[in-house]
C-alpha cells in the first residue's frame, strides 16, 4: 500500500515520491495546505472507493496515519 | 426561439478592501490568503446595498445593448441578499430604471443564482411569452458574513453583474442548451441562516444569521459536480469542451477552479478569472466575468462559451452559450 501511496501523494502535492516515508506529515515534511489534502483525499476515495469525512481528515496528520485509517475501513 | 445575450453590464462599490486590510481585523495574511484562494483584494459596501448595486449594473448592460427600460418586459434577479424580505430586488431594479412594461421577481440559488436566473429566462423566452428580458446576478455578502470568523470573512465580496436577452428567430446564436441540479440532502455544508424564528410567543428578539461552511464538502462538492455537469451539457449538445473559447466559471477559489480543470483535462487559460480583484461575490461572479470578457473585446460572434455556477443549495448549473 505504501508504494500506491507514495505514488498518489506525490501527484497531489508535487512532491519527489522518493522522499515520502510513512512517518512524513502532510503539513510540516510535505507543505501540504488544508485545500491540498482535500485534494488528496479525493484522490484517495477515488483510488480506494472510501469515503473520508472532513471530521476524520483531522485525525490524519502522517502517511502512517492515512494507512491505518484506510485499513480500518477495509483497504488491503 | 432562442434567447441572445445583447448587452452586459457589471458594476462593484468603489471601496477596495485588501488582505492586509483584513490582517488587522482578524488573525490572517496576505500570503495565507493568496495561496489559498487567489484574492488580493475584494470591493466592500459602505452604506448603499443590493439594489443600488444592481441598478447600476443594469443600467449599464441596457446602455451596452441599446435597449430603452421601457422594452424590458421580464426582469429576473439573482440574489440571496436582498436589502428588504420584500419588495424584490427585481421590482425595486423596475422601479429604478423606470421599466413600467415590465414584470420582475427574484429567483434565489447562491453561487449558482445567475445560471438559474438564465436558465428560466431562457424557458420563458422560448415560450414566445416575453422578447426582451434582464437578468441580474446581485450580491452583498458582506452583510451576512461574520466579520471575526477568519475562514469566510476573507473569502467573499460586494457586486452585481447583469445581461440584456432578446428573442430571436435567425440563427445559430444564443443560448444552445442549459442544465440546474441541486442537492438538498447537502443544505447544511453551506448556510447562512435568515433572522431566526422568534416572536411574541417566544418572547425573544429575532438575531441575524451569518454565513457558515463546512470548506472539505463544498470544495469536493465544486470540484465533483461542476466538470460532471459541464461533461453531461457538452455530450447533450454534441460537441465537447475542445470547442470552447471560455469555461466562465463560478468565483468562488482559485484553486477550485484549478482543481476543476484539471478534472475537465483543459488548460487555466480556458478559464479566466478575477478573483483577484473581487474575491467570491456569489450570484454576480458569472455575469461580472462575462461583462468584463465582452468589454475588452474578448468574445466575438460564433465563439462558443460555458457558464458554470455551484454553490449552497447545494446548487449548481452550466449553460453553453453561442456568442
């Protein structure tokens, strides 16, 4: 999962995906703004046929965090 | 029948409201709003309201088609924020220009209010039942907004923009198709309330209501819906969005209208913007843009154009035009 993650973080935010860890914050290690992570979070409801609601986004600060969350919603 | 767009006019309050303006009032910044939104600066009114604002944008858009009040015989007013519950915008616009042929209402949808707007006019004029009509988009958001909520307070702005229509038999010209939705089961994401319930029975004073969204939803909302419905008005009419000069799109955010195109696979130059300057003016963003393309010189015969609006409702609407 973390390779697709990698992969779709690094569209959304413009960022080298090569330095994308689990434990990167969207906010600090990857400048992400609030309207770039509803970007991603599209992308990701997309990609996984989840929904995320705006109550959740603020529970997920990390790449780790994200992971964990879509696996709680039945992600593999 | 199809329904031609004649003339256009806009108009804005004279005050001019930057980001380091609104820095002193509430914890923000300039860069923290551009970034975020692309505004630099918005128009706020000192005094004068809905009606005045749009007066003057009709005035000018009958001056722009050379058209007398006196021709008008439909008048159709978007707005949310009109300065009385009643009369309507629309018959205190009538009243204004002196257009005693005709009959006026408003219609209310938001950010969307102006593609309504047209898009009832447009039935009306097929109809046969009227030949000369004005739409208006109007609004005064900054009497809804809470001035010590950083999070709308920033975003929006005072305007009116307006368009003279006529009838016409000949040609391929005018409005080619149109398409409304709206989504009630999502009226809470985006809300301002109207003076609350209270009355001699209640015992207390009515309060005012104030603007309030739930940003996530409304920017998944704008960014979803519009290039659905935008792809779904192009297949119906068939043509696609390569044969577009302009997507005149709601302005709401920079970065919602960068994320839609993206979605649409079109490039920003495909979608002019003045956000900058105005900020989100809700229901007269569309027909401001629209005025200010065809005063410069930017729209010539046979050009093909969408408008696009979303906003609370939720409501959203296009509309492909032949210029």
């Amino acid at each position: 999962m973390l390779e697709k993650m990698k992969e779709i973080i690094s569209e959304q935010l413009s960022v080298d995906a090569d330095t994308i860890t689990e434990n990167s914050n969207f906010k600090d290690d990857l400048a992400a703004d609030s309207l770039d992570l509803f970007e991603l979070v599209m992308a990701l409801e997309d990609e996984y046929s989840v929904e995320i609601p705006a109550e959740d986004l603020q529970n997920l600060l990390t790449v780790g965090e994200v992971m964990n969350y879509l696996k709680e919603k039945g992600v593999e | 029948m199809k329904t031609v767009i004649i003339g256009t006019g806009s108009f804005a309050p004279p005050r001019v409201v930057t980001n380091d303006d609104l820095a002193e009032i509430v914890d923000t910044s300039d860069e923290w709003i551009r970034t975020r939104t692309g505004i630099v600066q918005r128009r706020i009114s000192e005094g004068p309201g809905t009606t005045w604002m749009a007066a003057e944008a009709a005035k000018r858009a009958l001056e722009d088609a050379g058209v007398k009040p006196e021709e008008i015989d439909i008048i159709i007013a978007a707005t949310t924020t009109a300065d009385y519950c009643f009369p309507s915008t629309a018959c205190e616009v009538q009243g204004i220009l002196g257009a005693g042929n005709a009959v006026g209402y408003d219609v209310s949808a938001a950010c969307s209010g102006f593609i309504f707007a047209m898009h009832t006019m447009d039935a009306l004029i097929k109809t046969g039942t009227y030949s000369t009509g004005l739409v208006i988009g109007v609004d005064n958001l900054s009497k809804n907004v809470d001035w010590s909520d950083r999070s709308t307070c920033v975003l929006f702005g005072d305007g009116a923009g307006a368009a003279v229509v006529k009838a016409s038999e000949s040609g391929d010209r005018g409005l080619i198709c149109g398409k409304v939705g709206s989504d009630g089961s999502k009226a809470s994401v985006l809300t301002c309330q109207a003076r609350s319930m209270e009355n001699f029975l209640t015992g207390r004073k009515p309060e005012p209501g104030y603007i309030a969204m739930e940003g996530q939803e409304v920017f998944k909302f704008a960014v979803k819906k519009v290039p659905e419905c935008v792809d779904s008005l192009l297949r119906n009419a068939g043509t696609d969005i390569g044969a577009v000069k302009y997507l005149v799109l709601h302005q709401a955010n920079y970065r919602i209208c960068e994320s839609i195109a993206k979605r649409l696979k079109i490039s920003m130059d495909k979608i002019p913007m003045n956000i900058d300057r105005y900020g989100n003016t809700s229901g007269a963003t569309i027909p401001i843009l629209l005025d200010e393309l065809n005063q410069q010189g930017n729209l010539c015969r046979g050009d093909k154009l969408v408008l696009a609006g979303f906003g609370a409702g939720l409501t959203w609407g296009a509309m492909l035009v032949e210029w």
